[in-house]
C-alpha cells in the first residue's frame, strides 16, 4: 500500500553545471504529471512521463528542475568574419588606392576591433549534450526513487490505521451479532403482549407466531451482518496489497456503510443503535486514511 503523498529530491553536480531535481506527490483522482524546467529540457519532457508512469499510478506529480550554469563553461567567442574580411579587404584596397601617401594599418584596426560588439561578442554555449540529457534523467530517476520510498513509509502508516479501525468495526459488529438474539427476543415478546392486550384472553397461538416471524423477518439483521464480515474480510485482504488499491477500497467502504446504514434502520435496540453510531464513527475515520491511498 503507497500514500499519495510524498516528497523526493536529487541534486548532480559537474564541472559546468548542476542539475536540481524536487519531486512533490499530492492527491489527485486520477495520475495527473506537472513538469516545470527550463527549455533547456524540453526534449525530455515525454520520457520523463514515462518514467513517473512507470512508478506512480495515481496522484498529482509537480516535478521542478533548476539547471545552474558555471558561466565561464558556457560562453563562447563569436566572430563575424564576413563583416570583418570585408572591412580589412576595404582598407587594404584603399591603403592602396587612396591613402598611399598616408599609412593606414590593418593590424591596429585588427587589435581595436575587440572592443567592438559589431565584430566580435560572448555568447552562451549550447547545453543541450547527451550527456546533459543523461545528468538529467539520473537526477529525475533518484529524485522519483525517493518520492516512492517516502509514499511507501507513508503508504505503511496508513494500513497500521486501517488494520486498526477494520479491528475495531469487526468488534462491533459481533457485538451487534450478540445483541440481535436478545433484541428478536424483546421484539417478539413485546409484539405478543400487544396482541395479548388487544385480543384478551383468546390468543390464536399458531397466528401469533406466524405474525411475530414476519415481523421478525423485516427487522432480521443476518444477511446484513454476513455481508458485512465479508467486506471487512475483504478490506483485511487488501491492507495487505503491493498493488494500487484506493479506489476499489473506496468502493468497498461504500459497500460497508450500506449495510450498516441498513442495519441501523431496521433494528430499535439501544445496545445495536449505539453499536452502529460507532460504527459509522470508525468507518469514516478509515474513509478519511483512504483518501490518500494509491
């Protein structure tokens, strides 16, 4: 059993940049994957969902990557070369046919031209290598990793309180079990003396009996209480699960609250009323630890 919730992070350094990696888990009915990163990354957006899908079956994911560059290892020198050829070709020619009397030099033009952004100018360097691609998909895989360790840590915690409040509803309901002799008892005594009272002495003891066990029949609880300990034996069963178990233990918590609903509606016992109060209690406080499940 996983949680939904969860938290993972991986950090990779090199000698030109360092990849940070933060993966957040939270509920979500269906599995719902939210990438944030640079553009940098964009061509690894689809095999990053495919290794979240891998692990995660249901949940929001919000994946955040930060890539920080060493500046030095990502710049480079650009130099138009067209321009400049056609600049020193210029004045060569003109050195030769117009200024021949007054020196005109090509290497002091050359030795300024440093200083100009028409020439020659820094520019990033391109990031987006393999082995970039390689640095990210490690990051993303150890930062997933931890993610599922944590929604397992997690997932563990909440069986510990399912078991327990599955414990406490099966205990309930053989305290019900106990209460329905004792309540067809009451019940069939209280509708004889009724009937007593209305007919006085000339009681038809077959018909009596025969009114009290359709009586009985409406208010009998049995099936209910059967059905009941199958879910709960169903619920126990699934506790025990590797697999993504929440929704069909959601169902099966709606299974569990018809019929307790349904007993509760049928029997007027205090001792059965007060079990199905409490009941209804622990039922939602495991429907509450269901939310969360995978």
């Amino acid at each position: 059993m996983k949680s939904m919730t969860g938290f993972g992070k991986s950090v990779k350094v090199t000698d030109a940049y360092q990849v940070e990696v933060d993966m957040k888990a939270v509920n979500h009915r269906f599995l719902d994957v939210q990438l944030r990163m640079p553009r940098e990354c964009n061509e690894l957006e689809l095999p990053l969902k495919k290794m979240i899908k891998k692990t995660v079956n249901r949940g929001r994911i919000d994946c955040f990557i930060t890539i920080q560059k060493d500046l030095d290892s990502f710049k480079d020198i650009k130099i138009h070369w067209r321009l400049l050829d056609k600049v020193v070709d210029e004045l060569t020619r003109a050195q030769e046919e117009r200024y021949g009397d007054t020196p005109v030099s090509v290497a002091d033009f050359l030795s300024g031209v440093v200083q100009q952004e028409t020439f020659f100018e820094v520019v990033d360097k391109q990031i987006a290598t393999d082995d970039f691609f390689q640095t990210v998909l490690t990051a993303c895989g150890e930062a997933l990793a931890k993610l599922d360790d944590s929604r397992q840590a997690e997932g563990e915690e909440i069986r510990k309180f399912i078991v327990d409040y599955a414990e406490q509803l099966r205990v309930y309901t053989d305290e019900v079990r106990a209460h329905h002799a004792e309540f067809e008892a009451e019940y069939g005594e209280k509708l004889r003396q009724k009937v007593t009272d209305l007919l006085g002495g000339e009681l038809d003891e077959v018909r009596l009996l025969t009114e009290v066990t359709l009586m009985l029949e409406k208010g009998d609880i049995h099936e209910e209480l059967d059905r009941l300990a199958i879910h709960l034996a169903s619920l126990a069963k699934m506790t025990g699960s590797d697999k993504p178990i929440g929704k069909e233990m959601d169902f099966l918590i709606q299974e569990i609250n018809r019929e307790i609903n349904t007993i509760g509606s049928k029997t007027t016992l205090i001792a059965i009323k007060e079990r199905v109060v409490k009941m209804k209690t622990t039922l939602e406080k495991i429907r509450e630890q269901i939310q969360n499940v995978e």
